[in-house]
C-alpha cells in the first residue's frame, strides 16, 4: 500500500500480445503469445521473438508472406524495422488467403 501523496513506481514490464490467423496459427500450434517488453520494439523483433518461441515450427515462413496489423490499423508496405510497437499493443498476422 503507498502513502498518500506518493506514488507507486510503475510496472515497466508490458506485454505485446501477437495474435496467429490461419496457417500462421496452425504453424505456431497456438493463436497467440504475450510477449514481454520494457520498452517498444520493432516489428522486425516482435517476428523474431515470436518465431524463438516455437522453434522447429514453419512459424518463420509463415510469417514472411503475413499482413500484419498494428492494433486496427495496417503495417502495409512500412519497413518492419521502423514500425514501433509500444507494450500494451496487439500485433495480428495475417497470412493470404483466396477468396478476399
């Protein structure tokens, strides 16, 4: 309990939460990860954590020919290593499919 007047110093871990669609999830064997950060990262290392989390999996093919979404919105033809992904985000991958 903290005394009035004194704040309580903040939990500087967050997690990135990645969602897995389709043959990404079937690739990964789950339909996501929480992956804990202290600071944003890139995109580029929200893949490589995720693919270290399941090794011996497709999960690295996978993911390269993936959409991704930043929260609602698009990663698009951005560099994945300049995309920030603060802590608290959702990162969703999403591979092609027909039909759409």
């Amino acid at each position: 309990m903290s005394s009035p007047g004194i704040a309580s110093p903040p939990d500087e871990t967050q997690v990135i939460r990645v969602h897995y669609w389709a043959a990404a999830k079937s690739a990964a064997g789950v339909a996501g990860d929480d992956l804990p950060v202290d600071a944003p990262i890139s995109l580029t290392e929200v893949v490589r954590r995720a693919v270290a989390l399941h090794p011996g999996t497709r999960l690295a093919d996978v993911l390269q020919t993936c959409s991704a979404l930043l929260g609602d919105r698009p990663v698009s033809a951005a560099d994945p290593d300049e995309v920030v992904v603060p802590g608290g985000s959702t990162v969703e991958f999403l591979p092609p499919f027909a039909g759409g």
